[in-house]
C-alpha cells in the first residue's frame, strides 16, 4: 500500500502557482511578474542541444580543385625556398669575391682602381647631361651666415699680404704684358709661424717677460733654408710647376681692376653640412677672358690647375668650371675681407663643386691640357666633385 503524498501548502497570502509553462516556445503570461515578485525566482534553463546544433554554421565545404592548388603552392614553396638559400649563398660568394678582388686591385692614389673608374664614369655622365652651365640658387643677404672653419690645409701658416702674388702660368703670349716674369718659381712668400692665442701664458725663469708662445705648426727648410714645398698629408704635387717657368705674377692691384661681384649662395661640405655665404670678389671668367691661355696643338687646354704658396694645397680643375659664371675669386666674405684661416688674401668659390674644390689663398693659376693632380683625389675622393 502506498503512502500517503504530504500536501504542498501554498504561502498564506500568494495565489496558488500557475502551471509551468512550455520552455520559450510562447509569451509569457501576464502573471509572470507577479510570480517573480512573489518569490525567489528559478534559474534561467539551457537551451536544449537540438537548438545549439542548429545554430551552429555548418563547416565550409572546401571544392577539390582548392586542395589541389594548395598542396601544389605548398610543394612549390618548399622548392623556392631551397632555390633561394642556394641563391642566397651564391650571391653572397659572389658578393664577397668582388669585394676581395676591388681590395686587392692596384690603387690610384689611396682608391682602388674600379672604384676610381667609376668616379670617371660618374663625372663623364654629369659632363655630358649638365656640362656645367646650370647655376647655383641664389638667397638674399639677410640669409647669410659667417662661414665655419673647416680645415687648414694650405693656410698653416699666417701670410704677410704685402707679399702675396697670383702667378699665372700658361697664359698666351704672357711675354707681352708688364707683369711678365721668366721665372714665376723664383718668388718668396713671407710666412710668419701662427701660434695658438688660447696657449697658456708661460714665464720665463731669468725675469717676469712672457715667454714667446710656441707656434702651432712650423714650415720645413732644405739644406738651403728654402721653405720646402707639399708639406701637408698628401705630399707634393705631381703637377707644380718646373723651375724656370715663365709667367706673369699679378699684384691685389692688377685684380681690384677687374669689375667687382657679389653672390650670396650655399657652400657645400662633402662631409654633409652646408652653409649661405655672401662672398665678394672677382669673377673667375673675368680673369681668364683678360689672360687667356696659350692653345695646345691648335686649340684650348682642357684644364686649369691651382695651389697655394709653397704648393700644400692644390685643386684641378675643368676650363669649363673655371668660366662658369658664378666661379668667384673672392676677396671679402659677409662685407669684411678675409681672414687667414680662411684664405686671405685671395680664395675660389665655385658652387657648383663641393667645397674641398674651393681653393684658399690660392698662389698659383695654370693652364694645362694634362689632367692635373689634386689634393683630396690624392687621398681617395672624387677629382671632379660637382654637385
């Protein structure tokens, strides 16, 4: 016999409970609320797994002829990956065997053969695609700036400007003006040793006089007591000229006759920084048009060579630099003449080369139609040097 089920009592005050209703398949009644306000309420039933399957999208359905393309691409992709290591390292072989053979080929200078090839290849394309007739931007003097300090290469030593001469050699029938000398080599530069204006003051011990300062750098003597030449890094050069050669040796006077210019453009370091100068002076052309150079074989030489006093410092160049307009012998920069360190009493500026072509004090101005030698080609840069 079965027991007896105990009564459910309902709460004193609810109504009686409605029958549960069907799981989210129908509105809620409008009882509902009033069950959830009248108790604590149930928790929220799952969904059954019949409603989550179909939910769920069905996996992509991938054609055939899609995984036969990707295991072809994933076979050749292992081949092109074997290919390219076996590239790679021939290249690198390659690579690394043109390396040895530029450092062990014979030099020109301090530069290895091909390379300094390819600086003859680099300026012949820029002599025949610009042939030096474009000129340099130009700014307005509120732009300008004082030129740094960059270098002493040729200007060691102070000069005495009263003996400063420009020598011209090459020059045709230099013979017939009053300036002409049989012998250009013969003349003597005063220098005076520069010595260093923030040395320490030293005294001397047999009284309080200050002891002279010791010069920074001191020219070399021959056994003769001749101020000897090429005194910088890259030696002499192999273009100065012969003892004996005739000439013309032109004073600031004879120059200040020529129309007098002003520029103001950039001067370019090779070493990547640049800077506005207002430059003023003579123009190159002006110069060479007045003193026109001697023809070889019936025509022009093709070059022009100069250096300073003593010969430390020296620069070739193309004629057709030299004639371009905005080439200038300069003799003051921003409205004050120059300086020793930067060239006094006469330096170049030519923009359209970088500045290690920019010649100070320039001593020497020659004709020539053999290439002539260069300070900074010597040590490894580009002879041409155009921007």
């Amino acid at each position: 016999m079965s027991e007896p089920q105990p009564e459910i009592q309902e709460p004193v005050g609810a109504e009686p409970s409605a029958a549960p209703e069907p799981a989210a398949t129908e509105p809620e009644s409008a009882a509902a609320p009033e069950a959830v306000a009248a108790g604590p309420q149930p928790a929220a039933e799952a969904e059954p797994a019949s409603k989550a399957t179909e939910a769920a999208p069905p996996p992509p359905v991938v054609p055939p002829a899609v995984v036969e393309t990707d295991a072809q691409i994933r076979a050749r992709s292992a081949g092109m990956t074997r290919r390219s290591l076996v590239v790679g390292v021939i290249g690198a072989a390659a690579g690394y065997a043109g390396y040895r053979w530029i450092d062990q080929s014979e030099k020109d200078g301090r530069q290895e053969l091909p390379l300094r090839k390819a600086f003859h290849v680099d300026a012949d394309v820029a002599r025949g695609v610009f042939r030096e007739r474009g000129l340099a931007p130009t700014y307005s003097v509120d732009k300008a700036v004082d030129l740094r300090f960059n270098g002493p290469y040729g200007v060691r030593d102070d000069i005495d400007v009263s003996s400063w001469r420009l020598q011209m050699a090459g020059v045709a029938d230099a013979e017939k003006h009053p300036q002409y000398q049989k012998d250009i080599t013969a003349w003597n530069y005063v220098m005076t040793p520069r010595v260093d204006p923030n040395a320490p003051k030293t005294v001397d011990s047999k009284g309080p006089a200050e002891a002279p300062k010791e010069a920074i750098w001191t020219r070399s003597k021959d056994g003769f007591g001749a101020p000897m030449r090429g005194q910088e890094e890259a030696g002499e050069s192999d273009s100065t000229l012969d003892d004996g050669t005739p000439g013309i040796s032109l004073t600031m006077a004879d120059l200040m006759k020529l129309p007098r210019h002003e520029l103001v453009t950039e001067f370019k370091c090779i070493e990547g920084w640049s800077e506005i100068v207002h430059w003023s002076g003579v123009r190159l052309v002006d110069l060479l048009e007045l003193y026109p150079p001697a023809k070889v074989d019936g025509r022009e030489p093709r070059y022009v060579y100069m250096e300073t006093p003593y010969g430390d410092y020296y620069c070739g160049y193309d004629l057709s630099a030299c004639r371009h307009p905005q080439s200038l012998l300069v003799t003051e920069m921003s409205g004050r003449p120059l300086t020793q360190l930067h060239g006094a009493p006469l330096r170049l500026h030519m923009p359209i080369k970088y500045g290690y072509k920019q010649i100070k004090r320039i001593g020497l101005i020659a004709y020539t139609d053999k290439k002539p030698d260069d300070y900074w080609t010597k040590l490894g840069y580009d002879w041409y040097a155009g921007l």
